[in-house]
C-alpha cells in the first residue's frame, strides 16, 4: 500500500536540504519499489508569511494523516521580532506536540572517514557511535506557567516552568532501555538532581524502569559533568537519555563529535513509531539560498524514516552505506571538507548519492 509522506522544507537552508532529500527517495521509488507519496507544505516562517501563523490547520491535519513527516528546519532573522506566539519555532514545537512525538531519537556516529573533521583528536572520536534519547513533548519546552510578566516594582520578569510526571518519564525511560538493549547495553541518564527536584524524580523513576531490564548497565550523570565528559572520553556511551532542554544542549555537543552538526540526523517518535524526521540543525540563514549546506543529516534522517516508519530497514542501509560510498570518494560540502578532499555543493553532494545508489 502507497504510503503518504509530508514533506515541510521550512526555512533558511530547509529548502535546499529536503530538496536533496526528496532526490533521493525519487530515486529509490524508480529503482527499488519504494511505495511512496510525497506532497509538500510549509511551516515555519514560510508558513507564517502566507497564514500569519508557522503552521496551518491544514497543515497539522496533513501531519496527523501522512503515514510520515520529513522537515528541514525552521527560523530566520526575518521572524526573530515576531510575538513568541507565532514564531516559526512554534510550528516544529506545535508539530511534535500535537503528533506525540515523545521520543526524540538523535544518533551521533562518527563515519570514520571523517575522523579528522571533527576539531577533537582522531582518536578521542574514532568509532564513537551514541544514541541520544532526548524526551521531546514535556519539560521546561511546555511546563506551565509561562510568560513575562511586570512585578508591582515595575519591573518585568521572565519564567518558565520545568516539569515532568512520572508517566512521561517512565515512557521515554522504556525507549532508551529498549534502543539499549539492541546496542551495548550501556545507559547514561542524565540529569540536575543534585539542584533541580524534578530530575531528582526523573532519577528515581529510570531506576524503577531499571529493574525490568536488569541486563543493561544503568549510570546517572549531573548534566554538567555529561557535557564536559562528551569532550573528554565520548566513547564511553552507548545510550543517554534525558529531558528536552538537557537534550537540545547535548545533541548540539555530540553533533561536532561527528565532524559537523550537518552530519546529525534525527527521528521524533510517538507510541506506534509513527514519526517526524528532522536533520538536528537549524535553519543556518547565514547561508540560506547559497547552495552550500550539508544535506547529509536530512538525508539521513529520510533513511530513519524508511528504518523507523516505513518498514523499510533495507533501504535505509542502502541510503547510508550510498553516503559512506561519497565520503569515500572525497567528496565534502564546507563543514566537513579537509585537506585533500573536493569541495562540493549542497545539490552536488545530493546527485553524488544519488550516483551511489
Ligand atoms: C532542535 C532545535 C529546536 C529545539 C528549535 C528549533 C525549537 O534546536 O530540534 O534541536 O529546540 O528543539
Ligand atoms: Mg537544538
């Protein structure tokens, strides 16, 4: 049965990234009976321009309906002004949220041939293969209340609320000791329990979770000393799981560890593994409409997406095994290129997978 997949390129470099993408599963449905409809809309910034608001009705009903969502990214300078209420990062958070997307999947592999991208030391990042479980619907993103408000001095105050029950964690719990049984058995939870109460829960519930998957070794980790051991030792995890903004922060950090934050492709989940794909960059309006991103994360993150939602794990090795045939070759856009390498666009690295394929 054809399979319904949205496409919502976004902002900045989002068009040029989906579009290499979307060439990429073309190709796939030409050679390899993938069964799939692809039909586009916007969101974001580009969603507010034509609805004044970053994601339409319609459009959040194409989402429930697709079988799968690929994005590219979303913001821009153009909407850093706007009321909080429609900027074009409401649209991704409207997405994940009303979709229940709990479980954000972030993986951040090293390809060995680009080792000597990243700015740590070839053998501080050599082999380095974690998974990130980042809890994606709760926390500080959604607690409320929220807001600015003006004390009687007059004075204004900014607050956010950060909670979690424990129902959310005990889910998000169950994904990352069942991605770590499928790996090396290793979990890294990570959280602020020594300041922050809600973490303190956060603990004590993985390690009732804990009990029900006793093969898997369980460590906790303060978020502070987890940032600093990514740098130090990266390898010695497996999994870590860990609320929303924690995880925002980590993912980034892991990304560079990889070589390039283009390189970091991500899957947002809800109970049934239906899914939104998302490369875990930004939107980079620096270099929007320039033809030089990295498509790599997106078209990762459509491999994920044929893994996770579409039920076709083939294709998606297919998919990675066609980018570590490019890397292979030489070939680099600008945040991955060494000494030695071709450099290359953002459509030309997207025709080079293609080729491999
Ligand atoms: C991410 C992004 C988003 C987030 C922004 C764009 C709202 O940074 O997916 O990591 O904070 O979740
Ligand atoms: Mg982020």
């Amino acid at each position: 049965m054809t399979k319904n997949v949205l496409i919502l390129p976004g902002d900045g470099i989002g068009p040029e990234i989906t579009a290499e993408a979307v060439k990429v599963l073309n190709k796939l449905v030409e050679t390899d009976g993938l069964d799939i409809a692809m039909e586009e809309d916007l969101v974001g910034g580009a969603a507010y321009d034509v609805h004044g608001v970053p994601l339409a009705d319609e459009t959040m009903d194409k989402a429930h309906n697709a079988d799968a969502v690929l994005l590219g990214a979303v913001g821009g300078y153009k909407w850093e002004s706007l009321d909080i209420s429609v900027r074009p990062e409401k649209g991704l958070l409207r997405l994940r949220k009303e979709m229940g997307l709990f479980a954000n999947l972030r993986p951040a592999v090293l390809f060995p041939q680009l080792a000597s991208a990243s700015t740590l030391k070839p053998e501080i990042v050599a082999g380095l293969d974690i998974l990130i479980v980042r809890e994606l619907t709760g926390g500080i993103y959604f607690g409320q209340p929220r807001g600015i408000r003006t004390l009687e001095n007059g004075e204004r105050q900014g607050y956010n609320t950060y909670v979690y029950s424990e129902s959310e964690v005990k889910r998000i719990a169950h994904v990352a000791f069942q991605a770590a049984m499928k790996r090396n058995k290793k979990l890294t939870s990570v959280d602020k329990a020594n300041v922050l109460e809600v973490t303190e829960m956060w603990r004590e519930v993985v390690d009732e979770v804990a009990k029900e998957y006793p093969e898997v070794e369980v460590k906790h980790m303060y978020v502070d000393n987890a940032a600093m051991q990514l740098v130090l030792n990266p390898k010695q995890f497996d999994v870590m799981v860990t609320g929303n903004m924690f995880g925002d922060i980590l993912s980034d950090e892991a990304s560079m560890l990889t070589g390039s934050i283009g390189m970091l492709a991500s899957a947002s989940l809800d109970e049934n593994n239906k899914g939104m794909y998302e490369p875990s960059h930004g939107s980079a309006p620096d270099i929007a409409g320039q033809n030089k991103a990295n498509p790599l994360a997106t078209i990762l993150s459509a491999a994920m997406m044929l893994r996770y939602s579409l039920g076709r794990e083939d294709l998606a090795v297919k998919i990675e095994d066609a980018i570590s045939k490019v890397l292979d070759q030489g070939l680099r856009t600008g945040d991955i290129w060494s000494e030695g390498c071709t450099q290359v666009t953002c459509s030309e690295m997207g025709d080079a997978v293609v080729a491999a394929l």
